[in-house]
C-alpha cells in the first residue's frame, strides 16, 4: 500500500473517532511529533554565515532600513 493510500485509510479510521479524549491526544502527538522532526532537521549556522548576517544588518542600518522598537510597536497597534 503507498503512502497516499495509507493516508485516505488513517483519516477513514480518525473519523469514525468519537471520543474527544482520543482527538486530543492525536492532535498532542502530531504536533509532538512535528516538533521532534523540526527539531531533527536543525542545523547549526556556520560561522561565516553568522558574520555575514551581521554585516548585513549593519549595512540596513547604515542605509536607514531599519525601524525603532517603539516605532514599530506603534506602528503594530494600527494593524488591528
């Protein structure tokens, strides 16, 4: 059986669920387990890489593409 038939035979089974517990605990899981697989794929950030970051902030800033911390948060209270 491929994996696409697995899947349509998994959310067959997920709702015919009716005990709410049960749902709970497979939401916990899967993203439990999203999380662990994230986290697996992780890759630390060469040091090269971490200095460039730095160099580009600092030629953002040098340019004037920045925005304050209160800037900003005045700016994000007119998104509501």
């Amino acid at each position: 059986m491929n994996i696409q038939a697995r899947k349509l035979v998994l959310i067959e089974e997920f709702l015919r669920i009716s005990d709410e517990s049960l749902i709970t605990k497979l939401e916990s899981f899967i993203k439990q387990e999203k999380k662990s697989s994230y986290d697996r794929n992780l890759k630390p950030m060469l040091l090269n890489e971490f200095h460039e970051m730095i160099n580009q902030a600092k030629r953002d800033n040098d340019a004037g593409k920045v925005i304050s911390h209160q800037d900003l948060k005045m700016k994000v209270k007119t998104w509501k």
